[in-house]
C-alpha cells in the first residue's frame, strides 16, 4: 500500500481495516494462549500424588472467627395508638 492510496481511504475504510486487524491478532492470540494452557499443561511433569487430604488446620477458613453481633441490627420502634 503506498502512500497516495492509504491518503485515499477515508475513515470508515481505515476503521473497517484497523478492526479487521484487531480481530485477527486477537484470533491468533487467544487461539495461542488456549493451544499453550491445553497442550502443554499436559505434557508437564506432575509432582505429588494430588489426592492427599488436607488437614484439619489447613482449611480455608483457618483464621475465621464469627461477628460477636449481627451486621444488620433491628431497631426498636415503638407503636403509636390512633387515639
């Protein structure tokens, strides 16, 4: 493409052009980081047996204690009479 053709193109073609390019890398990036996790993952070696149980003291909610009180509280509303 030389310059007096790219000077031709007006902005809707530029656009259409700079979107078709964006799709396209988008394409190969993600088609190389999904063939990357999916083939490749595979083919690392595996430490450890994976099926061991963690422990009492390895939970998640080690450390979590509960709210001594309620987050939401009811207020106390007294009654009016329709005297």
């Amino acid at each position: 493409m030389s310059f007096g053709s790219a000077a031709a193109l007006g902005e809707p073609q530029i656009c259409y052009i700079l979107g078709r390019h964006l799709v396209l890398c988008t394409g190969i990036i993600l088609t190389v980081l999904y063939c990357r996790i999916k083939y490749f993952t595979q083919m690392a070696p595996v430490t450890g047996t994976g099926t061991a149980k963690p422990n009492a003291d390895e939970s998640i909610y080690t450390g979590l204690t509960r709210h001594a009180t309620d987050t939401y509280e009811t207020i106390g509303q007294k009654k009016k009479g329709l005297n």
